[in-house]
C-alpha cells in the first residue's frame, strides 16, 4: 500500500532478535483471508510447550473461526471500539487460565504468568508463520464467562486477534495513522534493574 512499509515496524537488526522476535507487532488491519486449520493447529501447539510452574498448564483457549458460533460470542463480547477493526480478523481467541492447581486445589498465584508465557510463544509462532496477532483487554468478562460457561476457579486473559496483515487505509477513527505510527518502547536503563533505582549494567 502506498505510503506504508510493514518493515518499518520491525525491531532494527543490530539488536539481533530472532526473526520471529523482531517482525511481531499488533496491527488492527486485517485482510479478508482464511487461515489454514494446520497453521492453527500449529499456534496452539507452541502454547502448548510453554513453561509453567509445576508443569501445571493451566492455559484454555476457546477459538473461533470467522462465521462460526464461538468467533460471535468472543466478538460481541468485546467493546464498541474493538468490535469497529476486530471484525475483519480471521481468528478470535478467548484466553483463559485456572486459578488452582488440579493436584491438590491450592490456589495457582502463576496461572495468569503462565497464561501469558503461552500466549506469547502462539504470537511469536504466529508470525513464524506469516500471520500477525493484536492483543485486546477490552472485553466484558462477565458476559464472555456466561457465554461460555466458563466456571469458576478460572480467570480470563485476554482476546487475541489473528489474522493476516490488511490494508491500513481501510481503519477508520484515528486508528490508521496509529497503524502507521513508529513503534516506541522503553530503554533498556528503566526495566532492566540491579536494585529498584539502579539500572543493570548489560
């Protein structure tokens, strides 16, 4: 598309990421393109070898295909802001932890954690794959959990977005020129720490 470059929301190659490290980002354009169900299976099945605490995986993904009746509730769950770019993802994914462990019903401070170590390895395999992943807070929990039934001593993430990258010029309400917009993160020096004030020497 004119005017824009995705490789301008890369991760520049002097930091020497891996590749599937330094070209994931969270874009809301979504192109009208059906995911593969092996390609699908394959996000799932780096989630599924992350980490987690006693080996625990207290990780649910409940996913929906574009049409489908589980993509609908996910997407009218989320708010009137997501649902404006959301709805021309392919994939919808509601993320969900358990909160105790099946072992011994203790509670699992780390499910959350460990919800998002699997969620990160699906986004990075993701882009292995070609495709990209955004994100969203913005949902009703509790209209998600009745939807689905999801009981209790389970807290939900997130939705994540999949899809493969569209046109920016079709966002609407300010969201192509963020679309657009250089990546920013914090410097190294203000989350890498050897005492609280004290940045680590790298």
């Amino acid at each position: 598309m004119p005017g824009f470059d995705e490789k301008q929301k890369y991760v520049p190659a002097e930091m020497g990421l891996a590749e599937a490290i330094s070209r994931r980002w969270s874009p809301r354009a979504f192109a009208d393109r059906r995911i593969a169900k092996e390609d699908l299976r394959r996000l799932f099945e780096a989630a599924r070898w992350a980490p987690s605490s006693y080996n625990e995986q207290p990780w649910r993904f409940l996913v929906g295909m574009k049409g489908d009746p589980t993509y609908q509730g996910i997407f009218d769950s989320l708010t009137e802001f997501n649902q404006g770019w959301a709805k021309s993802a392919s994939v919808l994914i509601l993320t969900v932890a358990r909160t105790e462990f099946s072992s011994n019903g203790k509670p699992n401070h780390h499910g959350l954690h460990d919800l998002g170590l699997a969620t990160a390895m699906l986004m990075v395999q993701a882009t292995h794959l070609g495709l990209h992943t955004h994100g969203m807070a913005g949902f009703d929990h509790a209209k998600a959990r009745a939807t689905f039934g999801i009981p209790p001593g389970y807290e939900m993430g997130a939705v994540i977005a999949v899809g493969y990258f569209g046109n920016p010029e079709d966002l609407a309400g300010g969201m192509k020129e963020r679309e657009m917009a250089p990546r920013q993160r914090r410097p190294l020096e203000e989350i890498v720490l050897a005492d609280w004030a004290k940045p680590a020497e790298l």
